[in-house]
C-alpha cells in the first residue's frame, strides 16, 4: 500500500520572525505557528506528518504522534524553504510525499482526493477517472476567506512551490537542494520537467491562509 507524508516546513519560531512581514502576506512569520498547529490539528488520512524547520518548542509536545525537524535558518529568505523540505523528506518514510508552507494548508479531503483519483492499486482507481501518468502534481490553489481561486503557477508554466504532491523517485533525482536561489519555483520545476511529468490539477485544493482580502 502506497504511504503518503505531509512534510511542513516553517519559520514561525525564528527569533527573527517578528521583524518580518512580507508584504503581499496579511500577518507576521510568527503569527504563522497558530496556522501552523491548526493545520496539523486537522488533517486527516495521511501516514504521517512532518514538521521541518523553526516551530514552537510545545508543539511536538502537543502533537507527539508526529515527527519534528529542527532545521535553523541559513539565509532568512526563501531559500530556507529549499532546506526545510529537503531535510523534512529525508526523515519521511512515504512513497507520496506531499509539501506545504505553513501559511498554506491541503484542503478538506485531500488525502482522501489524492488516493482515489491518483494512487495506482486503490481499491477507487478501478471506479474513478484515474490519473496515472505524473511525478508531480501542482494542487488547485484558492483564497481561505472568498475561496477565489489563486495564482499557483500554471498560467506561466512553473510549479507553484506553496503545496505541491511529488513521488519520492522525483525527489530522489532532483533534491530540494540541487540549487541554491531564492526564486527557485521557476528553477525547480525546469530541473523535474527533465526528469518526470508535472500535471496542474483541480480536484487537489489548497488553501491560502494568509491571502490579502483584495487578493486574485
């Protein structure tokens, strides 16, 4: 039976973390631990969920059947992301290994979604439209609050990095690490476009928790 691993990396404990707001964001990097912890909260039917990166020292405590990560901040921009995951994947065990920031969160259902319609040898595959050919798969993305739907990159052709689900063989080939940038989404998904098949899809969702209230 496929395993499927929800890795969350986050920044929300940086001791720096309060200094910082990004400007199309509606709340500071640290406010992103109350999300952090309701996402984890919430979610259902994954094998496991892995927290990498810089967290309240209360939430493995809180959450104890999970596995934690510490990773310190390297550069304190967006290539902390590249480390967090790919640390993140290397203590997760699944076959499907699902990434997501922690202002984002899998939608109702997700893992649920991700088995019926694109995990090979589900008792569903047999019944359901059945996506087989993919290596990575780019989730719908939509506002929390209006439930607009969001930029997640397909419009331009590169893998929107907010929530993506990936095989571990891609993984395995291409690291987090492989390159070291802070505008890697573009970069990234140049480098698993060579190596497997990317597929935008909509029945996936993700939700953004920190969308502005005039954001499209």
């Amino acid at each position: 039976m496929t395993k499927i691993s929800l890795i969350l990396n986050t920044c929300s404990l940086d001791s720096q973390a309060d200094q910082f707001r990004n400007p199309f964001r509606s709340t500071s990097y640290r406010d992103r631990a109350v999300t952090l912890e309701e996402t984890i909260s919430l979610m259902e039917g994954f094998d496991e969920i892995i927290v990498a990166g810089s967290f309240k020292e209360d939430t493995q405590e809180k959450f104890p059947r999970w596995k934690y990560v510490p990773v310190q901040p390297r550069f304190r921009d967006r290539r902390d992301a590249l480390y967090q995951r790919e640390f993140g994947a290397r203590h997760s065990t699944g076959d499907v290994l699902v990434f997501c920031h922690d202002d984002h969160r899998p939608g109702a259902g997700f893992s649920k979604t991700l088995i019926w319609r694109y995990i090979k040898g589900s008792k569903y595959d047999k019944i359901l439209p059945y996506l087989e050919d993919w290596d990575l798969i780019v989730p719908e993305r939509r506002h929390f609050v209006t439930d607009e739907i969001l930029n997640n990159g397909k419009e331009s052709d590169y893998m929107g990095g907010h929530c993506l689900v990936m095989r571990r063989s891609l993984w395995a080939e291409v690291p987090w690490t492989t390159l070291d940038t802070e505008f890697w989404d573009t970069s990234m998904t140049r480098l698993w476009r060579e190596k497997g098949v990317i597929q935008f899809v909509d029945d996936l969702v993700h939700l953004d928790m920190e969308a502005t209230e005039d954001e499209h």
